[in-house]
C-alpha cells in the first residue's frame, strides 16, 4: 500500500494495506503497504520463541520432506515450485488474509492500487477450495455481465476450480482484452449452476458515481480505496454543491460492497467529514509499532446531515470510515452489518521480486472498538430484500477459516447510543414489503430499497436541522 505510518517499524514496514480481496480485474485478499527492505532470516529467528536448536531441528524436517518430494513425487517438480507452495501454505495458515506473492501477483497488485487493471472487474477470495466473488466494479465486464457479490465460481471455462490455488484461478480469469471466459457460478437461492460468458477488458475502476436525488440530497457511491478515492470524494461534492445551485441539503455516501484499500485513502477520506477527532488507531504485536491518525479539521460539507450505507460487502477501508463517522455521530449508518474486517496488512518485498503480505495489527475505531471479525452494526437495520436467500460459503470475515478474533477489552463493545436521531428512524422498515419491485439498475431510486430508505432519513434529518435552527 502506499499508505507511509509516521515512522517506520520492526521489519522496516513503511506502509499498510486494508482491503478485502485482489483481482483479476479480478482481486484476491486484503493488502497493505510496500516495505523498503526485505527482512532476512535471521531477523525473524531472533524473535521466534524457540531456542536455535528447535529452529535447526524444524529447519531439518522442511528440508527432509523436500528431498523426499524431490525424490519420490509421481512427477517432476521444480524447487521455485515447492518453496513458493511452502511458503503460500505456511501464510494462509496464519490467518485468511496473510498470503505470499510471487512477482507476477506482486506487480497486478500495485498495479490495482492505482485504480486500474485488465480482466473482468471482480474481487474474490477462496473458501474451500472455491472461489467466493467478494466485490465487483459496477460497471465492470463482470457486473455487465450479471456475476453477483457473493456468486461461488466452480468452474472456468468449464474446469473447476477445486484443485486451483487462488492464484492460478485469478490467472485464468485475467486475459487479452476482448477474449471471453464462461464462469460456472453457484447462487444463492438458485438451484442450478448458472453459465455467464464474460467479456475481458481493460478494468479501469471509476471509483466515484454521483448524482443529486430529491429534495436537494446528494448521492455519492465510492466502490473501492485506490489512489484517486479522496480526490473523487472532493470533486464530486463540488459537482453536487453547482448541480443544486448552492441548495444542497444532505448527502447519502454508499459504501455497500465497498472492499476497502488503502489506509491513507480511508483516513483522507473520513477527515472530509470532520472537523476533528480520532478516525482509526492501529495496535501492532509491539506497543512501540501502533499508531493513530486524527482529521485535520476541513469537513467538505460544512455540518450538513449525512447518511452512509453499509452492508456485508462493506470491508475494512469502508468499515474504517463508517466507524469513524458512527463513533463521532457524524453520520447516520443505514443497511446491514458489515464485513468484519479488521485487521492490517503489510507487504514486504522480497529478493525474487515477489513479496510477503503478513498481518501485522488490528484497527480500532475512535471509541476503541476493534470490529474484527465483528463489523459494524448499522444504527437503522434495513435489508436489500424481504425475503431471507440460502446462504452458500462464507458471508463475513467470522466465517473464514483461520480468522484473526478481535482482542482488547473494548472489543465487544455496542455501538454507540445514539441520541440525535430522527423519530422517523423508528418508522423505517427493516425490509422491503413484498410487493416492492426488484431491483432494477436502471432504476436504482426506484427500485433500491435501502437507498429510498436513507434518502427518508437524509430528508428527515435535514428537517430537524432547520427546526433547531429556529
């Protein structure tokens, strides 16, 4: 990530990555910063908490059972195979989202950061030897196509994906531009497999979409923290701010299956929307490595209500500045709890131009509550849909295998009570009712329940504001 901490840490760390998946046009897994040195051995057996001997004693097992792989495998296997597989295994063991990186998946990742890549628009991440869609660009080959947030592939081109790594299935799914992919895909609520042919392109994210709803409310959708995040956030209002002809009343920012980014994206753009405070603070393994960071007092829209949408899409960079704007009562949250996730990464690069992206802290919001594997409860719980889909894999961070739990003793914490609500908070319905119609992308303020639901609340809330005035 390109994210640079106040000062550099164990293992030279100079950056932290926060988002949920990487991509091929796709993504896999939440990453973090570069490092400006890679750490060596040594480093890391000083601090291991075995005496030299288990250390020689462990290091003899690894190279006896690569010898015997070497000697006796069914077929022949090079050593950048075994000890890249031995490394992916010894870090996707740890936890969901430390992972290695060969030079290939290194380079598509800083690549994606910067808000543009090839391939078909979609995150994932693997479970059980499937690949989950974590997040989709909306205007994306994928999207266009009708792959879902939350679909399973089980197949490419029609193999399955079962004895893929996730790195080999993200690079069947990239490819030249304007060459198709069928993807065999498992859907909530559906019974049969469903076959959608993709299209690949040239993926560039337009991480902003805005437009100004009724009543002078403003909407601004954010689909991930890249580089160009906070800078779009900026333009945007002002777009809104002349499109309303200095009327502008509120503003809706959705995040929903927002996968998060980058940390200084997030921070940037949750200090857009206060005036002070903390945003997030980090803890490390070692005290002397947490941090904080704090707005800088240039709140974009000048106190005017907002309304955030959040849902189980929304992870980390997202859930870092729908904590924030909760914690500071700045915002009124609306949706479904989110992701859940938590944690930080830190990318480190190594010798062989590949690199290491290794959990290395926890993040908290301001009033100390660390969400991982918890996620952010929304202060108005209102569904996308009224009836409850079969679910199939995993819905959250809690679900993975090997998930990091949270840790402190603000943890479990509730969200904050909440006093500035509006009565008409208590009328919303927590679902649509049974004749609302289906969501239709065409006609997303019709047919986006939760979307209409926080434009009531947007409206509210400006009411309010006006009657205090007086």
């Amino acid at each position: 990530m390109n994210c640079r901490p106040a000062r550099r840490i164990r293992r030279l760390r100079s950056g932290l990555l926060i988002g949920t998946a990487f991509l091929a046009g796709v993504a896999t897994a939440p990453r973090a910063g570069l490092l400006d040195t890679p750490f060596g051995v040594a480093s890391a057996f000083a601090e291991s908490r075995g005496g030299r001997a288990e250390q020689r004693r462990l290091l003899t097992l690894f190279t006896d059972a690569l010898a015997l792989v070497h000697r006796d495998y069914v077929d022949p296997v090079t050593d950048k195979v075994l000890i890249e597989n031995a490394l992916g295994g010894m870090l996707t063991g740890l936890d969901p989202h430390s992972s290695y990186l060969n030079a290939t998946a290194f380079r598509q990742m800083e690549a994606e950061t910067k808000g543009a890549f090839g391939g078909l628009g979609i995150e994932v991440t693997q479970e059980d030897g499937l690949i989950k869609v974590v997040s989709r660009s909306d205007h994306a080959p994928a999207a266009k196509a009708g792959v879902k947030t939350g679909d399973i592939i089980i197949a490419l081109d029609g193999r399955s994906v079962q004895s893929l790594t996730l790195d080999d299935a993200v690079d069947r799914m990239r490819g030249a531009p304007n060459t198709r992919i069928t993807l065999t895909i498992r859907r909530a609520g559906v019974d049969k497999p469903l076959a959608i042919s993709v299209l690949r392109q040239i993926i560039h994210i337009p991480v902003i979409d805005a437009r100004l709803l009724a009543g002078g409310v403003g909407y601004v959708r954010l689909s991930e923290f890249t580089e160009p995040a906070e800078a779009g956030i900026r333009r945007a209002v002002r777009g809104l701010r002349a499109q309303s002809e200095g009327t502008l009343r509120a503003l809706i920012l959705d995040l929903r299956d927002n996968p998060g980014g980058l940390l200084d994206q997030a921070v940037a753009v949750a200090s857009d929307f206060l005036n002070q405070g903390r945003i997030v603070s980090t803890r490390a393994r070692h005290p002397e490595d947490s941090e904080h960071w704090d707005a800088n007092g240039r709140d974009i829209l000048g106190g005017l209500s907002m309304v955030v949408l959040i849902n189980g899409g929304s992870a980390s960079a997202s859930e870092i500045v729908a904590g924030a704007l909760q914690d500071h009562q700045r915002a009124v949250l609306l949706g479904t709890r989110s992701f859940g996730k938590g944690s930080v990464q830190t990318v480190s690069p190594l010798p062989d131009g590949g690199a290491v992206d290794l959990t290395t802290a926890r993040y908290y919001t301001p009033s100390g509550r660390s969400i991982q594997a918890l996620g952010i409860t929304p202060d108005i719980t209102v569904s996308e849909s009224g009836k409850a889909a079969r679910s199939f894999g995993d819905e959250r961070e809690a679900d993975l295998n090997h998930v990091l739990r949270a840790s402190g003793v603000t943890d479990l914490l509730a969200s904050p009570t909440r006093t500035d609500l509006s009565p008409i908070a208590k009328a919303i319905p927590s679902a649509p009712p049974a004749d609302f119609p289906a969501f239709d992308p065409a006609r997303p303020d019709e047919t986006d329940f939760q979307l209409r639901q926080a434009l009531a609340v947007a409206k509210a809330l400006t009411i309010g504001k006006r009657i205090s005035a007086n």
